[in-house]
C-alpha cells in the first residue's frame, strides 16, 4: 500500500512538472498566431500579385 502511495505520488510530481508555464504557452500561442496571419497575408496577396503582376489586360481586349 505505501508503494502504491508513494508511486502515484511520484507520477503526480513528474506529470506537474511536465507542464508549461503560462509565458511558455503565450510565446508558443503567439508563434503560431503570427504564422497563420502569415499564411493568411499570402493567401490574400496571391490574387493581387497575379491581377496586377503579369502585365496582362484583365479585360482580355487587344490593344493592337
């Protein structure tokens, strides 16, 4: 019985021990925010950049 007690308690303490800080998880919520903001501004520059960025006539007319 002592062992079992004195087993779940060192699980306990090692399974506390495990877990991040709050500043921890804030940088790490924070990374991953900023990339899919990232990813997000790409996404919508795409379009942009292919309207604008080819040289192309939108309207499809001949300038001949």
């Amino acid at each position: 019985m002592l062992r079992a007690g004195l087993l779940s308690s060192v699980i306990l303490v090692a399974a506390c021990a495990e877990e991040p800080d709050f500043d921890t998880r804030y940088e790490e919520a924070e990374a991953s925010i900023a990339e899919k903001a990232e990813a997000i501004d790409a996404e919508l520059a795409a379009p942009a950049d292919r309207e604008s960025g080819d040289g192309s006539d939108p309207k499809g007319s001949d300038k001949d």
